[in-house]
C-alpha cells in the first residue's frame, strides 16, 4: 500500500501554513488511480475539483509525479503505512483526533 498526504499551501508555499486535505490511497501496485479519504469533514468543492485534476492530468504514474509536482499551493508527501494497536486512541496537537493509520 502506498500513501501521499495531500496538502494544500493557502498562501503559497513559502508561508508556514498549509491544510491536510486528505490521503491519496493506492491499496495495491497494480491500482492505476488513488482513493482520496479526506483527513478533514469538509473539502471546498473547487479546491476537490482541483486535486481531482491534479490526479488525472499526473496519471499513469500519479504516486511518483505528484510528489514532483512544482506548485505554489500544492504538495504531495509520502506517508508510511502502520496499523495503529486496538486500544490506542491519537490525538493531534490541537486534541483532536489524529488522522486515521492505513492498514
């Protein structure tokens, strides 16, 4: 299983803040197209519509191209894949849930 954090720079890469949109999940090597599973409740229509495109114009080999991807608001970040134990329960910094563990 391979993962890329999506990751968008509101004001531009060279300022410190940036919003989780989400994973991009391929579950298997032969999976030409990810699985977006939002890491936040609501993604801005046009700003999912964009990421959308990001993913079909990077295709046949999205995994690898976006995270070469030269973007101002954009970037793409592997992720390692572990499997959280049954009783552990993350929290971010804020106290909120952390973001789910593929597995």
């Amino acid at each position: 299983m391979r993962v890329l954090e999506a990751r968008f720079h509101p004001r531009g890469r060279t300022q410190s803040d940036l919003v989780v949109l989400g994973y991009l999940v391929w579950r298997s090597p032969r999976e030409e197209h990810p699985i977006f599973e939002p890491a936040r409740p609501v993604v801005p229509a046009l700003v999912r519509a964009k990421l959308e495109y990001l993913i079909e114009t990077s295709a046949p080999d999205s995994f690898e191209r976006l995270q070469r991807l030269r973007s101002e608001y954009w970037s793409f970040t592997p992720i390692s894949v572990t499997a959280p134990a049954a009783s552990e329960e993350r929290e971010d910094q804020d106290g909120e849930p952390a973001p789910p563990r593929f597995g």
